[in-house]
C-alpha cells in the first residue's frame, strides 16, 4: 500500500516569500515612524511660530567672515556666507590631508630608520602627537605660540616677510596681462609629463628597460612652466607689505587661526599616518628587499620601486579612515573662530535667524558630501592598487 506524501503549499513556508513579507512590514514601519516625526515637527514649529525653508539664505548676513576667498561683505546674503565657509572648509581639508600625508610619510619612514637617534626622536613625535587631544593641540599652537607673538609695530622681519600676532604677512602675487599664456603652459606640461609617465610604463612592460619618468615629468612641469613665465613676460607683479607705525598693510597674510587649525589638523594627523605607513611596511616580506640588494638596487629605488607599492594595499584603507576624520575635525576649528561650516553656519547664522533644521541639515550634507567624496577618491585608487588576479 502507497502512503501518498503531501506537501506543504502554505505562503510562509517559503524562504524568499518570508523574506519579502519582512522586508515589506520594515519598510512600512520605517515610513510611518518617519512620517509621525516630521508631521510632529511641523505641528510643533508651527505652535512656536518659527517658519521653515530655505528663504533665509537670500537675506542680509550683516557679519563679516575673518577669511574669505571669493568676495564677501557684510551686505551680503547668508547663502554667500555659507559658500564662503564651504570654500574655508574644503580649503582646510584638502590642504590639511596633503600636510599630515608627507608629514606621515616622512615620520613612518624615519622611525624605521637604522640611525638610533632619528628613530628615537621620530617615536618621540608619534607617541605624544597622538595621545594628546587635537583640540587641546588647536589651543596650544594658537593661544600659547601665536597669541605670544609681537605686536604689529614689533613685528619680526624676514625680507618682505612680516611675522606678528595677526598673521604671517607676504607678498601677494597680482596676475597682470599675458598670465593666460602661463596658465595654457603650465597645463600644457601637464599634460607632457602624463603622457610621459604612460609611454615610460609602457615601454618597460615591453622592454623592461626603467625611465626615470617621474622625476623627468616634474622637471618638464616646473621648467616648462617657468619658459613660459618668461615668455609671457613675466605677467605677475608683487604688491609686498610694508610696516606703518602700528600697523602692518599691503601683501596677503595668513591669519593665527587659519595656521592654527591646519598645524593641529595636519600634525595630530600625521602621527596616525606614520604608524600606518610603519605597518604597511614591515607587512612586506623582508625577502623581497634582500631580493632586490641582489641585484644591486640602491636602497632608494628599493623603496620606492618594490616595498611602497606592495605596502600601499596595506595602508590605503586605514589611510582613507585618517582623511575621513582629518574633513570632519576641521569642524574643531570653531572652537578658536576659524570661519569653516561650523562657525558661521550653525554659529552666527542659526543664532540669527533660529533656522536650526535648515543649518544643521547643511552642515550634515556638507560634511556627508566631503566623506563620501573622499571615499569614492580612495576606494577607487585602492582598486587601481589592488593585486590583478590572473
């Protein structure tokens, strides 16, 4: 006699079935939870008579920003402020990331080195850099060795450099007539020098025969460059600063907080970034440096042609933890009124107009929009790094 097996036919009894019915409950319950807190929001924005949107941004500002590298008064709207600080934040970052990288390189390199003392003293730097916290560092360069610096008519000359408690004061170069032609040159050397680095690749994946494309391409840029310079006739004209009897005027300075921040920024950051390199480093088989001492490379080529790039698939990922927090703790420099995002959008601006969703909102999508940039930056060089498969 046949027993006759039934199955179960039942919608839940499926995996994928499950799966949807889950994902689908989640999703509904995401929407009305974010649907209750925005509608209770309105409710209670309204009952405090605070209006919303983004229509404050066409307003008068009616504050000064300390630096601004586009043109800014205080006649000018609260959204040419908030571009301003965008302008002051981005500046910050990226020259703060190229800093902490050499300074990184440099200290990561130097505490590997055979010399006790440049090792000792590179250990001392990392060590005490970064256990100590960066704002404590931001106070420290710029309440006890700026603030300590003499006052204008006091000032310490270096030639047409003038140093004193308001800034590092230089001369300012104003581009006249003809510096089109300079721009045109220097680009075009660019884009020599890059074709010179493919041809040098290639031809040594060919040929094997070694160019020294990089040191060449930097001489074409910056010699071509000055060619041109001449050709153009020389179409840059200094205005230097010159010292009155309380004051310094003329020529560009560099503002006490401004160096304040990047110093703090790019040294604390440095100190990780050393401790990154060391590793990547010392993650390469000491066997492929006695490797290439045999067939007679100097310890130069060594490095830079075999131990760096199989170090750098070790140190891009924790590298790109290090520029992530370098972007968002120039939010710090607040703290010491250097006018990045934070200080004159959800400082000045919200104390002003009360708009505090509206500033936060786009401080989160400034600094969201900074990361996730950085991260699509490196992700991608770490990929072109990566080992190729066969």
């Amino acid at each position: 006699m046949s027993e006759k097996t039934t199955t179960n036919t039942s919608f839940l009894n499926d995996a994928g079935n499950r799966a949807m019915l889950f994902q689908a409950v989640l999703l509904i319950a995401v929407v009305a939870v974010g649907y209750y807190l925005f509608h209770n929001l309105q409710a209670n924005l309204e009952n405090q008579g605070i209006s919303t949107g983004f229509a404050f941004l066409n307003e008068p500002a009616g504050f000064p920003v300390l630096i601004h590298l586009i043109e800014y008064t205080e006649a000018n709207s609260y959204g040419r402020a908030f571009l301003v600080a965008l302008i002051n934040t981005i500046l910050i970052s990226l020259m703060g990331i190229i800093l902490a990288t050499v300074i990184g390189v440099i200290m990561g390199l130097a505490r590997l080195s055979q010399n006790w003392l440049v090792a000792r003293l590179a250990t001392v730097y990392i060590e005490t850099l970064r256990n100590i916290p960066l704002l404590l560092q931001m106070f420290f360069w710029y309440f006890a060795v700026l603030a300590t610096l003499p006052h204008p008519r006091d000032s310490i000359i270096f030639g047409d450099f003038f140093l004193n408690k308001r800034g590092i004061y230089s001369p300012e170069p104003i581009a006249q007539d003809g510096f089109g032609v300079v721009i045109f040159g220097f680009l075009a050397c660019v884009m020599a020098a890059i074709a010179l680095v493919v041809w040098a690749k290639k031809r040594q994946k060919q040929t094997g025969v070694w160019f020294p494309a990089y040191w060449t391409s930097l001489a074409i840029i910056i010699v071509g460059t000055v060619v041109f310079y001449f050709l153009a006739g020389s179409p840059v004209e200094f205005d230097a600063p010159t010292k009155s009897r309380f004051n310094v005027t003329g020529g560009m300075v560099l503002v006490p907080e401004f160096v304040a921040v990047l110093v703090a920024l790019s040294t604390y950051t440095g100190a990780f970034i050393a401790e990154i390199v060391r590793a990547g480093i010392l993650s390469v088989n000491w066997g492929q440096t006695e490797a290439s001492r045999s067939l007679g490379l100097p310890d130069g080529l060594t490095q830079r042609l075999i131990v760096l790039p199989q170090a750098l698939r070790v140190i891009i990922p924790p590298l790109t933890s290090q520029y992530l927090n370098l972007a968002k703790n120039s939010s710090l420099g607040a703290a010491i009124a250097y006018p990045e995002l934070v200080a004159v959008v959800m400082g000045t601006t919200l104390n002003q107009t009360g708009q505090a969703i509206e500033t936060i909102g786009l401080c989160m999508l400034v600094y969201g929009s900074l990361s996730l940039s950085i991260s699509v930056f490196m992700n991608w060089y770490n990929k072109k790094m990566s080992l190729i498969e066969r």
